[in-house]
C-alpha cells in the first residue's frame, strides 16, 4: 500500500518550473514548440518537448484495435506541458485517459533547427507489471542521461485490459500495448533528427515489464530495424509474468465480459459491446481481475500474422535465433523478490501456483522430488524465500535469455550483469526502510531523477556513484560497448559467452564474474524451471537439455 501511494502521489503531482519555450522546431508532422530546463546536476541547458501524439485516439472503433499513425498538426503544437496517462488503476481509483498514446522528447539541442552532430538516442519503456505506469518527468527525470549527451524520448502506451486484450478477432488480436510501443519506435525513425537525435543510433531500454517489452521488440519482426541496441533491467519474455498462453488470453477476455455483464458467447460481439463501455467502468472491471496478479499480458497472435507482435511462444524465437542482430546489455538485481517478500503468505502460494503445480500436471520431476521443493518453500526463512522467489521470477529466466542469446556468437555480443547497490532513495527504501539490499525496481533511480523522490544533493557520494552507472549506460548506447574505451572504467566489460561471464556492479569495485546463479537455486529453480517452460508458454518442446547449468 506505501507504493501505491508513492505512485499516486507521483501521479498526481508536477513539480513547478519556470517556463521558458524553446524556438519552433519544424518537423514533417507539424511545427513544435517546446521548453528549456537546466539539469539538476551541473545545470546544463535542454530542451524538453512534451504530450507529442504519435498514434490516432484509441478511443470508439479504435479502441482494442492496432495504433494509427497520428496524421500530424498545421498550426505551432505547444508542447510544453505533461499529457495525460493512460487509464490505469492506481490505489483505490481510476486515473487517465484513453487519448493517451503520447511521447516526451528531452534533448541536449537548444537551438533549432539543430545543424551539429547529432546525438544518439535512449527510448525508454518503463514498467509496471502491464498494469501501471506513466512517462512523466518527475518519475522520469532524464538530467543524468542528458547530462551525457544523449536524447531520451519517453512514450506512453496502453495497459490493462485496453493494452492487453485478446479475444482473437480482428481488432482485438492482443499486445496493443506492445504495437503502441513499436509505432512510437517508427516516430523516433521518422522524426528524431529534427530534435537533434540520430535514428541511426537508436537505444530501446526499459525496466521490469518495461524490459520483457524490450524483449518482445528483439524478437517482433514488427520491430525489426527500429534501434540498433537494447538493454533490459530485471525483464525477459521468458518470465512467468510476462506472458501468457492465447487460451488463457482469451478466457480472461470473456471474464471480463461477464463481470460487465456481456454474456454473449461470439467474440465479435463481445467486441462490438466492450467498445461502448464506459473506460472507467472498463477499468475499474479490470482491476477486480487483479487478485489473479496481472490478468492481460502479451500473448500469441493469429488474426494478422503480418502485423502481429509474435505468432508464436517466446522462447522459440529465442531458441530459433530469430532475434533483432543488435547487441544486448541486460541483467538482474542480487535481492529481486525482496521487494515482494513482505508478503510471505501470498509469494509462498504463488511460487507453489506457477512452479509446483504446473510441474506436477506435466509430470515432471527433473530433480527428483518435487515434494522437497515444496517443502523448502514453505519451511524457508525470509532470506531464503526471498532468494528462491527472486531466482523463479527473475534470476532463472533472465539467465536463460543470455544462454539463448549467446548462441549467436560474438558479432553480437550480450553483456550480462549483476547489481549489487544500495542507496537511501532506493524503490524498496520507500515501501520498507528497514530492508537491506538490491531489490526489483532500485535500479530506476540510478539512471533518472525523480523530482518527488530524489532527495541527494548533486555532489554527494552517491550521486557520484550515480553517474558511474549511467555512463556505463550512455557508452553503451554511443559505442555498443559499455566500458569502451577500456580507461575510462577500472574493469572491462567482456561479452558473456556460453560461460554466462557477469560484470558485478558494485560501486566499490566493478569487476568480471563467473555465472552468479548458485547450486541451489539450479536445483531448485532453474531446472524445474526450465523443463515447464515450454508448459507454461504452450510450446512443444522442452529446451532443458540444450542449456549450461552450473
């Protein structure tokens, strides 16, 4: 509940700045205007352009439906105030609006039109378990980024049952969130270079569910060729929550439907009537699925196979190779689930739900003793539920992701890391100051300013230590390479291999590991893991016997 409020009073809130509007920048969609900051590190001077639409109104016919690229405007769009963020539930009420499908572009152009170099990009997507989450600044500060010359662009995309939504028609096929995502993408290719971002230089970044869309876009051919680098943060595909079989896509669809009282049985009509539905009514149906953790998830599509996201279950596109030639910075945080373990009770029987019983149904035993893992489960300490959650829902399909990535060899190389890294204004700190560690989501604040969290004065140790990660972040994105050159960092970065190799980020001393995953969490998590993937994502085979455990 201490997060939710967190996120709604981030919400809610803009933090008041003076408003000094940019010249007009003249772009093939319409003249823009938007307004200068200064960063709140070394006040260097930008240029932020907000609420640019890039997708038509999702709203009526439109809405369930794939994105239509915005037509544009005639007359000066004033871009200099927040747009709105799309309908999500957040604490006990409804927020948003369904015209939504906007971005934020912040630069470190202040003239236009911009005739130096251009700078590379950043697009970030955040996260939010598919069901929350907004692009504004004051969650999303991108002072640190640009103070390392690069442009940051920001979109919003839908969510929820609107983001979401399957009932395998033509119009509701799923994965609107993610084709959003794609389609602002193509804006940054279209566009950026009037904002003095180089779309040959493209960095899709994201955090949590924000980096499983990441991982979607690798694998998508409906992203192929929109950016030349990704990184993802505590996120894959191949994560139990990050997906979800066409069947059970379907199923949720038509129960949302009879919550709202639509009992017709032929997916167009239950189409047809969704659509006349008041979005608060809609949303508010949606957020009574949410005991079932995140009821709409990407999924399978079968309608428009040329249009879709994926047609097939993650990991085979994996499996297969089948993913986006660009190289690939990703990891895990050391405490993921630490988060989340304040609930003992309910991540105990969520473990049992999406590790034991599935195992049990497919009639896999692949250590032995499915009855000693449950029996660990539920007789283990904090520390060890926490370890075991963090492995299950993070660690084991994070690191299955390098060992599929991997096999594409060296020209494009996956660095894999590990972060080790608490500070005061960490995510967990706010839900419960007495935890201790790295857990799911302190990674954010390492890289953006957040104007009602962010409390660190510019020359503090730890905004120093800040800066460490984010220009390992921003080398990436300029060189493809994070620690190129090699004298500016005291480790060099190796490409992971077969081997797994990790760079563990602990400020103290960056340095080169062997694979972090440990024996037990191999034992107990990884290859059960492993061999009910396939189950899990209705694949037809198991890639158990194809992976390097330690």
């Amino acid at each position: 509940m201490k997060l939710q409020f967190v996120l709604t009073l981030i919400v809610l809130v803009s933090a008041v700045q003076c408003k000094v509007h940019t010249s007009v920048v003249d772009t093939d969609i319409g003249p823009t205007r938007g307004r200068f900051f200064y960063t709140y590190y070394q006040l260097k001077k930008y240029s932020g352009f907000f609420g640019l639409p890039y997708a038509k109104s999702p709203i009526g016919d439109l809405r369930f439906a794939d994105p239509v690229e915005h037509p544009g405007w005639t007359d000066v769009f004033n871009a200099t105030e927040t747009g709105p963020i799309c309908p999500q539930y957040v604490l006990s009420g409804i927020f948003g609006q369904e015209d939504c499908l906007t971005l934020n572009v912040y630069t470190p152009a202040v003239e236009f039109p911009h005739r130096d170099k251009l700078y590379p990009v950043m697009v970030w997507i955040y996260g939010g378990g598919f069901i929350f989450g907004t692009n504004i600044k004051d969650i999303y500060g991108p002072d640190l980024l640009i103070e390392e010359n690069v442009v940051v662009v920001i979109m919003n995309y839908r969510m929820s049952a609107l983001g979401f939504f399957s009932l395998g028609v033509d119009g509701a096929d799923g994965n609107q969130g993610l084709k959003d995502q794609a389609l602002a993408l193509k804006w940054v290719q279209k566009h950026i270079d009037k904002f003095g971002g180089d779309p040959n230089q493209v960095t899709v970044f994201g955090e949590s569910s924000g980096a499983a869309c990441v991982g979607y876009h690798l694998i998508s051919p409906l992203s192929r060729g929109l950016f030349s680098k990704a990184i993802l943060q505590s996120g894959s595909p191949l994560c139990t929550w990050a997906y979800q079989t066409k069947t059970d896509a379907h199923l949720k669809a038509r129960e949302l439907a009879r919550i709202l009282e639509i009992y017709d049985t032929d997916p167009s009509e239950i189409l047809s009537k969704l659509k006349e539905v008041n979005m608060t009514k809609l949303m508010t149906a949606a957020a009574t699925m949410l005991v079932q953790i995140t009821p709409f998830l990407p999924t399978v599509e079968s309608v428009n196979p040329e249009r879709a996201i994926i047609t097939d279950c993650p990991s085979s596109y994996f499996e297969s190779g089948n993913v986006a030639p660009v190289p690939i910075l990703m990891g895990y945080n050391q405490d993921e689930a630490m988060l989340f373990t304040s609930v003992l009770d309910d991540l105990r029987q969520i473990l049992v739900n999406t590790l034991i019983v599935p195992a049990s149904t497919a009639g896999l035993d692949v250590v032995g003793n499915i009855g000693q893992i449950k029996n660990f489960m539920f007789d283990a300490s904090y520390k060890k539920l926490t370890d075991i959650a963090s492995s299950f829902f993070f660690e084991s399909p994070i690191d299955l992701t390098q060992q599929l990535l991997a096999k594409r060899g060296d020209e494009y190389p996956v660095f894999y890391y590990k972060l080790r890294y608490s500070a005061p204004d960490n995510l967990h700190i706010l839900v419960d100051p007495l935890m201790n560690g790295t857990s799911h989501g302190d990674d954010v604040f390492l890289f953006f300013h957040a104007n009602l969290i962010s409390t660190i004065s510019p020359d503090n140790d730890i905004t120093i230590q800040r800066k460490k990660f984010v220009k390992l972040w921003t080398t990436f994105a300029k060189q493809g390479n994070p620690t190129n050159p090699p004298d500016q960092f005291s480790s060099n970065w190796e490409n992971s291999g077969s081997e797994g190799k990790q760079m563990l980020l602990d400020p103290d001393n960056f340095h080169m590991v062997p694979r972090q995953i440990s024996t037990e969490s191999v034992t107990l998590v990884q290859k059960p893991y492993h061999s009910i993937l396939p189950a899990l994502q209705a694949c037809e085979s198991s890639i158990v016997s194809k992976l390097n455990f330690v």
